[in-house]
C-alpha cells in the first residue's frame, strides 16, 4: 500500500485529504514524527512554499529515518500543500501570507487566529460592494518520493536536488465572492466568509461532502488521485 506524509500537524487538512483520497492509502502525519524538522515557508508563491516542505521533509527522512521507511514496503511519498485566499479588490492578498494575515499587523510570528484573520479582512473590504468581493481559493500539493539512501558519493547538494527534480505539483482553484459577514459553524480559515461560485451558502454553512466535491483542495487532489493511480499501474 502506498504511504503518504501529510505534511501538517492541521487536524482539519488531513480528514479533508483522507475523504478526498478514500481508504487506499496509508496515512501518515507529522504528528507521527515529533522531531520533523520545522520548514520556513518564505517562498512567494503557493507552489513555492509546498515544495520547500515536501523536498526538506523526504530529505529529512530519507536521511534519519531509514528504518520507518523499511516497514514500508511499497512505494512512500511527502505530500505537502500549501493554500490560501486570494481577493481581487486586494490584489491577491492575503494570498501566501492567508493564515498569518492579522499577525502581520503586529510584525509577530506564527499565524494568526481565524476569528482575527477574518476580521481584518472584512476591514479592508469595508466599503468593497458585492460585485467587486470576486475571489478565489488556491491550492497547490506537492508530491515528493522519499528515497531511502542517497546515491553512492553524491553530494549533499546534489541529493537534494534529487528530491526537487522528483517533485511533482499538482493545483486546482474555486471561485467565490467575499461575504459581508461570516456565516456557518462548519469548516476553518475563511469558510465562514467565502460564498463559492453558484452558490448561497458558506463553505462554513454547505458541510463537509459538499465543500470537499468544490473546494480548491479538492480539485487539486483529484489530480493527485489520478496520478496515484497510475504509479500504482506502472
């Protein structure tokens, strides 16, 4: 069976990966390795940020944990991703910067709690009228196999590298429009203000199996999915 590393310790990201990609899997997280080391997501981009994650995670583990990877037989992936908001009337903002959006008023580290994240958008967009609040949810994975020993005399250079050559990215979007205030109980983040395209409702208010068959995660797994797929075939 093929493993996967979801790199995140988000409970809330891993029941929504593990609906999407069914039973078929052996899932792992980061919880199941506390002494992961911590990754400084400080690229510009979404792909950017998921491949720093999945390249320095299956490097970290093909490098100390070499018998984890031996109880597993087939074949064994990182997946990280990294996602967020991005609004029209903000350029694109939060964007990269979507779970530390409030943080960054106080120059402080970590992100930030939802409930403040939601209010200093809804700040900015104060005067914003509806048909101006057009947005989008983005998300990139990025898949990376976990070699298990570095080739024989490469540099630690260029083993690296071997991981990022390997990576694979896969993306999907959903279109929406920003609320005037939050709605729903359901969800994390944004849900409770972002209203996806054809609909009435909040991600927060539309529940789980309907947010999963929309939602911008969703569509960049099925990608996923189907590329899993025929590795497992090949």
């Amino acid at each position: 069976m093929t493993t996967l590393l979801i790199a995140t310790r988000n409970t809330h990201k891993v029941e929504e990966i593990r609906a999407i990609l069914s039973d078929r899997f052996h899932y792992l997280t980061l919880k199941d390795f506390p002494a992961a080391p911590a990754v400084k997501e400080d690229a510009d981009t979404f792909a950017g940020n998921a491949t720093l994650k999945a390249v320095q995670l299956a490097e970290w583990l093909a490098k100390y944990q070499k018998p984890t990877l031996d109880t597993h037989n087939n074949a064994f992936f990182v997946l990280a991703d990294d996602s967020g908001l991005e609004v029209d009337a903000l350029n694109g903002a939060p964007g990269v910067y979507s779970a530390r959006f409030a943080a960054l008023d106080a120059k402080s580290e970590g992100n930030a709690a939802d409930t403040d994240n939601n209010a200093k958008l809804l700040r900015l967009l104060k005067d914003v009228p509806l048909e101006k609040r057009t947005a989008r949810f983005r998300c990139v994975l990025a898949l990376t196999p976990v070699v298990k020993s570095s080739p024989e005399n490469a540099s630690s250079v260029c083993y690296a590298n071997e991981f990022e050559l390997q990576t694979e990215l896969f993306d999907g979007a959903c279109e929406g429009q920003i609320d005037f205030a939050p709605s729903g109980q359901g969800g994390f983040g944004y849900d409770p203000l972002f209203i996806p395209q054809g609909h009435q409702k909040s991600f927060a208010e539309l529940g789980e199996a309907t947010k999963n068959a929309l939602s911008h995660r969703a569509k960049a797994l099925a990608k996923l999915r189907e590329r899993l797929d025929a590795i497992a075939r090949s």
